[in-house]
C-alpha cells in the first residue's frame, strides 16, 4: 500500500506519540509498504519505502488549526491525495482514512488543565471545532485508540460508530524493559545512594500534567515515621524550581531527588519500589507499561488510559483522579507497611498484566485495520462509479 503519515513532526528516537509513529513507519516499510510522511519537521532518514513532504508553517491562533489547513492545501491540490491507498493521520485533521488519536482529547483536557473561562479562548474554541470535524464519522473512515479510556472517551463525547474504532495497545521492549536480576536492585540503589530507602518514582516530561504536585503532597501527607524512610526520585526534562519550593514549604524537600532525563530509564525503575504517578489526564502513558514490564507496581489514577494494566491491591493502586490525595497517601502507607514478600508478588503481578502489549501484535493489529479500510474504501469507490 502507499501511505499517506501525517504528523506535526517525525522525530525517531523520541519518546510517546513519537515512539508510536517511529515504530509504524520501521515496521510498515520493512513490510514493503511506501509511506510518505507530511510533516513540518523530519528528522528521519528517506529511502525508497519512506518519503517527506514538508508542511509550511502557517500564521493563526492556533498551530493545531494552522497545521491542518496546511496539510490539506497540500492534499488537495493537484489530486495528490488520489496518489495513496491509505491517508493516516496522527494528529487533528480532516478528511482522512484512518486517525489515530495520539494526544489528549481536548473536550476533557479543557476542564481538567484550564479555567472554566477557557472556552472562550479563540485558541481553544478553534481546537474544540477541529477535534469535533475530526472525529465525524462523515470525515473518518475509522479511528484507532491506545486505551479503553480513549475508546470510553470518543464514543461517549462524540457518538461516534463503536464499530469503526479499534483499540491497538502499545507495545513494550523487553530487551530495554525487564525485571531486576538478582542483587541487581539493591546494587542499582547503592549506586544511585538509594539504599535502605523506600523509593517511588515519578518519571514525566511535564512536571504538572503528570501530577508532580499531588506526589509530592502525598508524600508530605505520610506519617512521620514513614516519610524517614521515602524517597520521590523525580526522572524527566522539566523545571524543577516551582516544585521544589513546593516541597520546601511543606517540609519534605530532603525527600525528593531530581534525576533529570535519563537514557538508561530501566536501572531507575530497577531502583524503585513503586512507580507514584498521579497524572490528570493522558490517553496512554508509557511509563505506566514500562514500570510493569520491569516489576515494578504502580499507583495511579483512572485518567490514565495505562490504567488498565492495573489491577487494586494487586499489582498497584487506582484512584478516581489526581486530586484525591488523601487517598494516594493512604495507599502508599498501606503499601509500604506490606512485607517484602507481598511486594515481590505485587510485582510478579505488574509484570504478568503486561504479557499481550507486543509491538509485534501492535503492528500486526495496525495492519489487519490498513488491509480492511482499504478493501472498503475501494468498494465504496467502485460502486460509486457503478
């Protein structure tokens, strides 16, 4: 098939959304499918299975709006949209075959990171009207999402065909993502001079978003005697000022360890003893699937399309969302007074929910749906002419 990519920016070797199209791009092309990726920014390497199209920055309030009018121009004119089999968009925008939803939907992020006053904004008025043409079905053929949340999401918001979405899960590397070997955790820890601490890790790109504050609240909420013994070990690009004076003013600033982005994210989840990751809202969460893979249990909330993997009292903690953080601090005292014993098994446990979430059956999944929308769309061709 010839394929049509469209994303904002194609940068291999980055991490969430980028890492999804990263690995759609290697593993279509290796299977002799053409991709031509319409894009501002590439940072890839072109050959005969993979193509760039640049798309012009264009003027506006909003780049989301300004990207899509763009990419369209490009599309329709001089019928290059007819040149593919398949046009597969990774960011808002329409007409399209196939959308995969890749960031947050904006009709639930607007209440949770914004004023009520917010919609109002142009900027997000002109984000809600193109997220709402986007997932049409008169628009999209088919949309895929990562998440039983995001599944919840677009047919509840916009009443969109359940039997034209497909949930097609990330996947994990198990050769960059495995459990602790023996003695390896507690050599990690004595080399990171984490020993003899109880450690939670919170691994983010954004500090806010992801629920930095509500961790660090949680941990100021634990009883004395508990809060002696943890450690917030804080793993990602971010400022770390305003949380900082955070954790001064409520006294637990010893508590915290600011890391800073780290390649070799494994021997920090090894390190840790539970992965604290209250974040608001977020269609997936790598980090979620990550800290399973390496055994490592973890608590956080139902906004977090990862969620799924995880099972209460189990293999981690649910709560409802990052606000209840009188009920993070319970789970964590909680957990941290259970035995060794019960943590190696909650462990065992993490690691077990995370058996079907391959990058081998994510594309192969990804394909099946490729192979069926384009069956479709040529008969719905065929007939038209008919």
């Amino acid at each position: 098939m010839k394929i049509a990519l469209i994303r904002n920016k194609y940068s291999p070797g980055g991490g969430g959304a980028e890492k999804v199209a990263e690995k759609f791009v290697t593993h279509f092309t290796g299977r002799g499918h053409e991709i031509t990726i319409f894009s501002e920014k590439f940072s890839g390497r072109e050959s005969d299975k993979l193509k760039w199209r640049k798309v012009p920055r264009g003027g506006g309030l909003s780049k989301t709006s300004s990207f899509h009018r763009q990419v369209q121009n490009i599309l329709n004119k001089d019928n290059c949209r007819d040149e593919f089999d398949i046009v597969y968009t990774m960011c808002r925008t329409f007409p399209a075959d196939i959308f995969r939803v890749t960031e947050q939907l904006h009709y639930e992020w607007l209440p949770i990171g914004y004023s009520r006053l917010a919609k109002f904004n142009p900027r997000h008025r002109a984000i809600l009207k193109l997220e709402q043409k986007t997932i049409d079905p008169v628009n999209m053929r088919y949309i895929i999402v990562n998440s039983k949340l995001l599944r919840e999401q677009v047919v509840r918001r916009f009443n969109y065909p359940e039997d034209r979405i497909s949930q097609v899960s990330n996947g994990v590397d198990r050769n960059v993502f495995f459990p602790a070997e023996n003695g390896e955790k507690e050599e990690i820890k004595k080399r990171l001079h984490l020993s003899d601490r109880f450690v939670c890790i919170f691994a983010a790109a954004n500090f806010k978003i992801k629920g930095l504050n509500e961790a660090i609240r949680a941990i100021a909420g634990l009883n004395e005697e508990l809060r002696r013994r943890v450690t917030l070990l804080v793993v990602g690009k971010d400022k770390p000022k305003p949380f900082l004076e955070l954790a001064e003013k409520l006294n637990v600033t010893e508590n915290l360890v600011f890391a800073g982005k780290q390649s070799n994210m494994r021997e920090y989840y090894i390190a840790s003893d539970l992965l604290l990751y209250p974040s608001h809202y977020e269609t997936f969460g790598n980090v979620i699937l990550e800290a399973c893979a390496c055994g490592v249990p973890v608590l956080t909330t139902s906004m977090v399309g990862a969620a799924e993997l995880i099972r209460d009292n189990q293999n981690g903690f649910l709560v409802k969302s990052a606000k209840k953080i009188d009920q993070i601090t319970a789970f964590l005292e909680a957990y941290m007074e259970l035995p060794e014993s019960e943590h190696r098994k909650f462990g065992e446990r993490a690691l077990s929910a995370t058996a079907s979430y391959t990058w081998e059956k994510h594309i192969s999944d990804l394909e099946n749906i490729f192979e069926k929308v384009h069956q479709e769309k040529n008969a719905a061709n065929k007939a038209e002419k008919a």
